[in-house]
C-alpha cells in the first residue's frame, strides 16, 4: 500500500529546522516587548463574512484563494486568509476599545490562501503581524516600520529598503479613482484579464499588477501622490520626517498599494534585494476604516506582515546561521544491565539541573555507543561499567578530544555542569 503524502502547498517543519523557528519567533516576541506590544491570538478559522467585509469582496484573496466551507449548522466558515481581520474583530467583541489607546498588539500563527505553491510561498503559511489600533498619529506608522527593520538587522540582513505610498483617504481617493478609471479604459485592450476585470471595480489594483504588458500600460498613469488631500499630504509628510530621523532610507512608489481593500494613507513595503520576484519581505499599512466596516466605531489603525517561510528562505540564501540551541550536552554510555538502571537515574538528575542529556536505548557495544553520541552532537559521554560503578564511579569523556577522566556518582552532575560552564 502506498503511503500518503502531504497535500500540495503544504510544508513538513522537521527537527533541524523547527529550532530556526523558535529562535525566530523568540526574538519577535522579544522585540514586540520591547516596543510595548502584547501578544494575542485568535481562532485558525472565522465567520467568511469578516473577510469579505474586512478583506474586500472585489480582492484576490476572498474571489480565489480562501478555503471556505460550510459546517454541520450550515455556517459559512473560512481559515483565515490573513491576520488583520481577525485581530480588529478580537478587538471589538472583547471590548479592547476601554483600554489605554493606542492597543498594541502582534501574533503569530498559520495563514491559509489557495494560492500557486512557489519557493517561500505555501497554502499554509505561517505570518507574523503587529497592529496598533486608536491612533492617528503617524508616528506610529513609523514605528512599526523602524520595528520590523530592527528585526531584520537582529537577523544580520542588512541590505532593505523602504518603499512608501499613499493611497489616500475617503475624500481624496474617489476623485483619484475616477482619473485612475478613464486613463485605464483607454489602456484596456493592452491590460492582462485579471486587470481587465478590476478596472472598474478596484483600478488601484491594476497599478500593482506584475504582468509586463500592464507595467508598461500603466507607466504614465495618474500619480496618487500628487491628488492627496491636505491631511493626507500632511501625514505622509510627518511619517517621512519621523522615518528620516532614525536614519531610515526610503523610496516613494505611487504604484504601491497592496492587495487589500481596507489601506488609508499609509501603504510600505520592506524589500530585500537579491531575491528576484519574491523580494518583497514585509508590507503593510493604514486601515482607518476597517473597525467600522467590521461594525465598530471609526477608529483609526495601522500594521503589517511578514510571512516566516519567505524570512527564513532569505536567511538561507544568505547563508546567514542562527544561533541555534545545543541538541544534546551529555551522552549516556552505559555497559550492562545494572550500569543501565544506574544510567537511568543518572539521566533524571541531569535532566532535573537543566542539562541536556540522552542515553542509549539499545543495549549495544561501547564504540556504537560513541558513534551514536558523535552524530548527537554530544559534547561529554558518561560511561558506566560494571567495574566502575563497582567502585562507585563513572568516566567521563571529552567528545573530539579523547580526553577522559573518572568522576565519583556523587560529584558527576556537578562536574558535568562545571566542564560545560567551560569551569573545569
């Protein structure tokens, strides 16, 4: 019988690689701390509604990648296509709004889009993401930018860049749309399907589309930034000040707007050069209105994403090395029946002071014993005869240098925490 496998656009985390993402996710959570956000999280799945209201019904996402379902209670259910959402709806049913304002929050956690499976893009797909919700002030939206670059840099990638937009507001973008709308009908016979069907229902999208031939069609298309309203010039104005002053480069781009429905003002993108198409490493932006479609009171708000595959697929390009937690310290060794059952108590002790220690369970030979402690990674090997432990005893061997010495059973778990210490 053949053996299943798993379902295509899906990823196996082994060991080896699973401690990549502890370390990562580790100095997310340290960092998040240390710019005052909490940690929240929601439910792998929501009413399909919240997407189509907070996503935006005319977007990629809700018309072709959701995994939606109906339940036992016909209840229309999606696996969240993105964290956002989820969070805002969080945020109100909870009542956070009585909190201190701005609330800080980030998470973390898997993301399901059916999208086409490529290098660091899967249909399950892991996302980190932070919100601040209640604020307008754009130094916020500076914030989240000089946090997630902090992070990068943590990680030793260095060569980002920031590309800024923005796409407005309520009362300056319908007037854009419009400009936008009748310089593209005229562009429409050159224009891919996707965008000839956005055209008139979200044009914006149509200036971020990645086939050439609209590239190209859209080159002289109208710039939002030069029909921004007063306020919105203004904010953009503020966060590139703030921006400049922690020394942050950035680009302008008015072809960048995202993939969702819900962005105001502030859209940006973190690229890190060298990765061809799949460059692009973080994005977000401000979404003042999406509190109140999801039927709250308006509240401003702004975040971002970076998706954990495609970080640590840059790290492996790069060839940058995590530091990365010892697997094994200490080896047990023992020779014998009774050296076993004295191994075995052994082994808690280590275990109990915070000492990383394994054993062999196989009853074999001294030099598989050692090979084995070799492939582990092993640092000391505690090798217990018969005749040692007849004299209340153990030796103890210094993996990759020969060295050994006989320690008394008494004295080993401290000895075995000074040669680590490096003490010895």
């Amino acid at each position: 019988m053949a053996y299943l496998t798993k379902p295509r656009g899906t990823n196996d985390i082994l060991p080896g690689e699973v401690e990549k993402w502890i370390y990562i996710e580790g100095l997310l959570r340290e960092i998040c701390q240390q710019y005052g956000y909490q940690e929240i999280r929601t439910p792998v799945f929501e009413n399909t509604e919240l997407f189509i209201r907070g996503v935006g019904e005319a977007t990629d996402i809700v018309e072709k990648e959701m995994y939606t379902f109906t339940d036992r209670g016909q209840r229309s259910l999606t696996l969240r296509p993105e964290g956002t959402s989820a969070v805002v709806r969080a945020y109100l049913e909870n009542k956070m709004h009585t909190q201190a304002m701005p609330v800080k929050l980030y998470y973390m956690g898997p993301m399901f889009r059916y999208d086409r499976p490529q290098a660091g893009r899967y249909r399950q797909f892991h996302q980190f993401g932070i919100e601040a919700l209640g604020t307008l002030d754009s130094m916020v939206d500076g914030e989240i930018i000089a946090l997630v670059i902090d992070f990068f840099q943590r990680l030793g990638l260095k060569d980002l860049a920031v590309h800024l937009n923005s796409v407005g507001c309520p009362d300056c973008r319908p007037v854009y749309r419009e400009k936008l709308i009748a310089y593209l009908r005229a562009q429409k016979e050159n224009l891919c399907s996707d965008c000839q069907s956005r055209l008139e229902r979200n044009p914006l999208r149509v200036l971020d589309c990645k086939v050439e031939k609209c590239q190209q069609s859209t080159a002289d298309a109208p710039s939002i930034l030069e029909n921004l309203c007063f306020e919105c010039e203004h904010h953009l104005t503020e966060l590139k000040a703030y921006l400049a002053e922690l020394g942050i480069t950035y680009q302008l781009d008015p072809k960048l707007v995202r993939g969702l429905d819900y962005y105001t003002k502030t859209a940006f993108e973190i690229i890190y050069h060298g990765l061809g198409a799949q460059s692009t490493v973080c994005g977000g932006g401000r979404y003042d209105r999406l509190i109140s479609e999801c039927g709250g009171q308006p509240t401003p708000a702004v975040g971002c994403a970076l998706g954990l595959e495609r970080l640590i697929l840059t790290l492996e390009k790069k060839e940058i090395a995590l530091p990365l937690p010892e697997k094994t310290e200490v080896f047990f060794a023992p020779l014998g029946q009774n050296a076993r059952l004295s191994a075995f108590t052994m082994l808690a002790k280590c275990r109990q002071e915070g000492i990383k220690a394994q054993i062999d369970y196989q009853a074999r030979g001294l030099k598989a014993q050692m090979k084995q402690a070799d492939r582990l990674g092993a640092k000391l090997a505690v090798i217990m005869g018969e005749d040692e432990l007849a004299r209340g005893a153990v030796i103890v061997r210094t993996m990759g240098e020969s060295v050994q010495e006989e320690i008394t059973k008494e004295n080993l778990v401290a000895a075995l925490k000074a040669k680590l210490k490096g003490e010895d």
